[in-house]
C-alpha cells in the first residue's frame, strides 16, 4: 500500500481506513466503520469500530485510532478520514470530533463527502485541554 505523504495523499490514506474497515466488529450494526490519519511525524494510524453485546460499549473506530496514536509514540493527527463500508467518506459522530480534538486542535483537516475541512468548522467553539489550564 502507498504510503500517504507529508502533504497528504487523500487516497492512500483512505485506502488505508479502507483496510482497517475491513476488520470491524460490527455485528449488530451491521455498519463497519474505517479511520486512518496522518500524524505530524509522517506516521499513519489507523482503527475500525469494535461492538459490545452490551450495545453502549461498543467502540468507536476512532478510538481504536487515538489508541494507536499514543501507542506508537503520540504526536499530532494533522490529516483524518473515515469510511463507511462501501469505501464511501464518512462524517465523524460528535464524540469522536471531540477525540480527534484532543490529538489534532482545530486545524486537524478532516476528509469529509462536503470536501476537505478543519474540525474547527465540524465541532466550532471546541471545549478542549486548554480551557482547564485558564
Ligand atoms: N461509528 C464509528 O465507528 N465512528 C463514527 O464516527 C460514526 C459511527 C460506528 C459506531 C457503531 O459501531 C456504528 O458505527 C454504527 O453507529
């Protein structure tokens, strides 16, 4: 698989939460969820949804992603995108902006089916780290 470069290949980054689709747990939903993002080191993380019987604690694909992140050393998500299972790009839920805002701040640019955006304009006026420093 390609590897998607510092600028950001779209498509390869994609095809990557592509893959990691392909490996959710997702059998109640039947909606299997990839993510996969650029870290600002030039590594690339990735995660799909992992469900629970208990239906409430079933895993968000970006959780598995920021685990990933922290993981493999940490840094900053600079690049995101995620799929649905037919390989269609797929909004984030408001919890996961709210994950992906601790690792990547407002100017995370996140791939979504209305164009490339930062999550400042797809969770405006962020609650975040810095607000418990003030
Ligand atoms: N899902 C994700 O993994 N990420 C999102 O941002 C949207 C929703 C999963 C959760 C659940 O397993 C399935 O999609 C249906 O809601």
């Amino acid at each position: 698989m390609t590897r998607p470069q510092e600028t950001c290949d779209w498509e390869a980054l994609r095809a990557l939460a592509h893959e990691a689709m392909r490996h959710a747990y997702a059998p109640y939903s039947g909606y299997p969820v990839g993510v996969a993002a650029l870290v600002d080191d030039g590594r690339t993380v990735s995660g799909c949804n992992v469900e629970n019987a208990s239906y409430g604690l079933g895993l968000c694909a970006e959780c598995g992603l920021v685990s990933e992140l922290q993981r493999t050393g940490g840094g900053r998500l600079t690049h995101f995108t995620c799929v649905d299972g037919n390989g269609d790009v797929l909004v984030p839920c408001g919890r996961c902006r709210q994950l992906l805002y601790e690792f990547g701040g407002p100017d995370l640019l996140l791939e979504t089916p209305e164009g490339v955006l930062p999550l400042a304009r797809m969770l405006p006026q962020a609650f975040g780290p810095d607000h418990l420093t003030k």
